[in-house]
C-alpha cells in the first residue's frame, strides 16, 4: 500500500492600503493644460478629467485618483511634470 501525504499550501493575504492624489488649485494653468495632464497621469476620460478640473477650480482641490502608492506616487510625479500642486494622503 502507499503512503498517504496530505499537502498544504499556505496562502498569505496582503492588504495593499490605498493613497489619494489631491489636485490642488492655481491660478497659472489653463483648463485645457490640466485636463491633459490628468488624462495623461490617470487614464481618465476628457469629461472626468474635465470634471474633476471644475472642481479644483470652485472648491480649491480635488481628489483626482486612488490607488497602491506606488501609482499615486507615478500619478502625481506625471501631474508635477507641468509644475501642478498635488498632495498624497493615505485613505
């Protein structure tokens, strides 16, 4: 007869903590030179970035994406390419 070999596999979970990009506002940008700019750092589509530019605009900053720091690092350095604030918080 064989011998029986019962076999575990171990299974870690890691939790990746989501960071914020926060845009905030200035008065030297154009609309339309932050709206590519945050499509370019983000992928985001002309009417979200537009969105999200309007409301930098009336409210002074806006959340502008989320995710590993990693890429909200790789987002803002993208954004400060053309000298826009931004600020990283951890959610």
């Amino acid at each position: 007869m064989g011998t029986k070999v019962s076999l575990f596999e171990e299974s870690s979970t890691f939790v990746i903590e989501p960071w914020n990009v926060i845009l905030i506002n200035d008065d030297w940008h154009t609309f339309d030179e932050v709206i590519v700019q945050l499509m370019k750092a983000t992928g985001c589509s002309p009417e979200q970035a537009s969105e999200i530019t309007w409301q930098v605009h009336t409210q002074g900053e806006a959340l502008c994406y989320t995710g590993p720091r990693e890429r909200c690092e790789h987002a803002a350095s993208i954004l400060e390419e053309i000298e826009l604030r931004v600020r990283l918080e951890r959610v």
